[in-house]
C-alpha cells in the first residue's frame, strides 16, 4: 500500500507533468516529435510499429511466414511448449515499442496506457472473449516503492474497462525480488524468476476454477509468463493465458 509520503510525491510529479503541459505541446513518447493530440504517437513512429496479425503461432503469437497454414505452430511451440494456453501481443519488440514501454515504465508516461491497453484488448479479443478475469505480472514491493506503480496493472485496468472483465490485482505476488531480465539469457531468465510468484491464501477462492489472462508490457523469452502461469494453474486455476504489449519475434514454422 502506498504510504502518504509516496502518494504526496505521486501527486507532485503528477501536478508537475500538468503544468508543462499547460505550457508546452504534448511530444510524441516514442521520438519526441510535438503532437496535436496527448495520448498518441506521431506519424513516423506509428508508420514504424509493427502490429502483429496473422498467420502467428497459435501457441505463442509470434508472426509466422506469409505461406504458413492457419493454426500452425513456431518451432519453439513445438520444443517447449509453454504452460499457458496462448500469448497474444499487440506489436512486435522494435525500436519504437521499445521506447513506448520505456516511456511508460520509466518515465512517467501514464497518458500512454490507454493507447497501449486498447490495442493489447484488440489484438486478445479471441481471449477475453473466454477469459474470467485478468491478472496483471506483479512488481516486489521493494521495486513498486521505488516506481511508484505497476505499468502491467495500469495496462490491466485499461483492458478491463474495454472488456468489462474484472482485474483480480492481489491474485499474485512477487515474493522475491528478482534482478532485471535485460541481458539475461533464456535460462538465466527462466531461472531468475523461478519460484518468484506465489497466490496469496486469501486469493485462491478467486483463481480457483477461473480461466485468467496474465498481463506484461514485453514478452521475451516468456519466462515470466510462464512462471505466472504455472503458479496459477497450481492454485487451481482452469487455464491461464497471456496478452502483452510487445513480443520479441523469431519463430520457425513446424
């Protein structure tokens, strides 16, 4: 829970952010460029991202070839395949997706969230069409202290007004904070998080028998999502899929 000096602080920057904004035009999160319209990204930068649309892996959402049957699935799908039932990402990891998670997570560009959930809600419709709830990817309280807030929940609530599926925010809770990802490979990533979630014992009624979708900003290696995953599904969770912001591509059609 915040403390009152957190939330002063919050409200500060927050007043702060207001009266620049007042002053000066609203600049593109991604380049910088000034906008019309808060909220958006500029031309350039909306011509550079890449939506994700089919074909994809069915298992994973990452882009397949042009020539790939529907419903096929990557190599890694094949290889590993994941705990969760599907991932579902709105646009492919690049320079641009890059610098918008950047901009909200780091650099309190809140007036993004909006955009970035509306395009997560489209690209998972298949998936909140059967979903109960969503579950946002929790921060270490250590980590939500020094950020002030969690962009996964801010993603979730976002989705959660399009969909009108309810947000269950204290389903999980990172127990043991964890080193960045960044620079991780994939089983340092899968290792680093291991055994780092758990489902508190006052939030088992709510996961127990519910389809649930775990929400990210970025899936790389999917390490997280798994681990999200697997605790849900062992706190009896009936099937568990994923929607993100952005996925890191390199799939080989099998």
């Amino acid at each position: 829970m915040a403390t009152g000096a957190t939330m002063a602080r919050t409200g500060l920057r927050a007043a702060l952010r207001f009266a620049v904004d007042a002053i000066l035009p609203p600049l593109c999160p991604a380049c910088g460029r000034p906008l019309t319209d808060d909220g958006a990204v500029c031309a350039t930068c909306w011509s550079r991202l890449s939506f994700i649309a089919r074909p994809y892996c069915e298992r994973l959402g990452i882009p397949l070839p042009h020539d790939a049957a529907p419903g096929a699935l990557s190599a890694r799908a094949i290889a590993a395949p994941p705990a969760f039932g599907r991932a579902r990402a709105a646009v492919l990891y690049d320079d641009v997706a890059g610098s918008l998670v950047h901009a909200l997570k780091y650099g309190d560009r809140m007036e993004i969230a909006p955009m970035m959930g509306r395009w997560m809600t489209v690209a998972g419709a298949e998936l909140t069409a059967r979903a109960d709830a969503l579950v946002p990817v929790p921060l270490h309280w250590r980590r939500l202290f020094a950020r002030r807030f969690n962009q996964a929940a801010a993603l979730a609530a976002v989705m959660a007004d399009l969909s009108g599926i309810p947000v269950l925010g204290a389903a999980l809770t990172r127990v043991r904070p964890t080193p960045q990802q960044v620079g991780l490979t994939r089983a340092e990533r899968a290792g680093n998080v291991q055994s780092a979630f758990r489902v508190p014992e006052a939030g088992r009624a709510d996961v127990r028998g519910r389809r649930l979708i775990v929400v990210d900003d970025v899936m790389t290696t999917g390490a997280t999502a798994e681990s999200c995953a697997r605790t849900l599904l062992r706190a009896g969770a009936s099937n568990v899929d994923v929607i993100v912001f952005a996925c890191v591509s390199g799939a080989t059609v099998v």
